[in-house]
C-alpha cells in the first residue's frame, strides 16, 4: 500500500492530478483529512500573459532553473526580455507587468503567471509590502535568464 501512495503523490505532482486520498500508518484512509494530499492546477496554457503564443521548444538538453525573487515596496524593474519560456505563481503581495507596447497585467497573491518571451516588458511593485514571487524557466545551459535593455528608460 505505501508503493501505491508514493505512486499516487509522484503522479499528483507531475500530473497536477486532484487527489483526496490520505494515508494514515500504511493505509489509506478518507477520514483523515489533515493528511490528504490536494492538487490544485494554477494555469494551463500555452499562451504568455498577453495573449500572445508561446514559441516552441529548443532543441537539445533542457535545464529548468528555479528562482525566488523579492522585489520591495515601491521597486520597478528595468525593461528586459526573456529568451527561454518561463511561469510562476506569485506568493506575496502584487505585481504589475508591463509590456513595452502600454499592455499591463497585474498578477495577485495565489495567482500563476506565464511570461513572455522575446518582447520587452519590466515589472513594478506598486504596493506597500514585498512581493514573493517563484518563476520557473524552461531555458539551456548558458542562456540568460533575462537580457536587460538599460538604453530604454523607466518613466
């Protein structure tokens, strides 16, 4: 029974499957709700935030990176783009993207967001609290993570 509970949790993990089951000394059990394992899909899609596709896939070995970022109260980004597709899930606070284009998204707490990717944008965090935010990149050894564009000015 426990083979099976791992099975069931790497395959809510990797699947984004709803699981209720909970396992309680080997066995599993629906009564025990403080040890349920629950899955909640954020986003599935295949378009960034502005509606735009994403490209696809490079060719060759991945590496997928993995990055908190904390921006303080106040804080705006430069402008940049990204070159390797890239999501997250925003954990504290709100986050204003905004396209070179005037196109913004504010992205809230609990919220999934997907980037874009090869269009300049910059991100500014216009509340009184930091903003927690985790993003995920599915990018190629030696490739950067963003490309600054510093000769476009923040207004």
């Amino acid at each position: 029974m426990k083979k099976i509970m791992n099975w069931v949790l790497a395959a809510t993990l990797i699947c984004g499957a709803s699981v209720t089951t909970s396992c309680k000394d080997g066995q599993a059990s629906e009564d025990n709700p403080e040890q349920q394992v629950q899955s909640t899909e954020l986003i599935r899609t295949s378009q960034s935030w502005d509606g735009v596709e994403l490209p696809d896939y490079f060719q060759g070995r991945p590496e997928l990176v993995a990055v908190k970022y904390v921006f303080p109260a106040g804080k705006k980004l430069g402008w940049h783009h990204h070159v390797a597709m890239n999501y997250g899930v925003l954990v504290q606070g709100e986050l204003t993207i905004i396209g070179q284009d005037g196109k913004e998204k504010v992205v809230h707490e609990g919220e999934a967001v997907v980037e874009m990717v090869g269009t300049i944008h910059h991100g500014e965090n216009r509340g009184t609290k930091d903003v927690i935010l985790y993003m995920f990149y599915l990018s190629q050894k030696d490739l950067p993570l963003a490309v600054q564009h510093p000769e476009i000015p923040l207004e």
